[in-house]
C-alpha cells in the first residue's frame, strides 16, 4: 500500500548513523531488506507499529522520519 504524500528520512537517517545499511535496518526492527527499499522510494507505508520501530531504531520521533503532507498546518 501506498500513500503519496507520506515522506521519510529514512536514507538520510542511515546515513547520519554510521552510513547504516538498508539490511542493519531491516535487521533491527524485524522486516526484510525490500521492505525498507520500499518505504525510503515512497512505494510503501509501514504500518504504524514498524513506523515506531523504525523511529526508535534512529531515537526519533515519529514526526522526525515519517511526514505526512496534506496542506493543512
């Protein structure tokens, strides 16, 4: 599943923590590789339990990996 105006750091949150590979992300909070490749190319969104898993995984909030753009402030 998809959303087109859900957005993630996650790319550049591997890389700010030691230059993290997709597969040590993966590792972390139980998915596969492809599930990550799929969500930093915006082609899936997590489910909000692996949304907070992958936050924690970088000591994040939410807000700080996952944003959701839909005009309103």
């Amino acid at each position: 599943m998809t959303d087109d105006r859900i957005r993630n750091s996650l790319r550049r949150l591997r890389f700010e923590h030691a230059e993290m590979t997709q597969q040590q992300l993966a590792d972390i909070v139980g998915v596969a590789r492809q599930t990550i490749i799929a969500i930093e190319k915006g082609k899936y969104a997590p489910s909000l339990a692996l949304a907070f898993r992958l936050a924690r995984a970088f000591g994040k909030a939410l807000e700080e990996v996952f944003h959701y753009e839909d005009g309103i402030s």
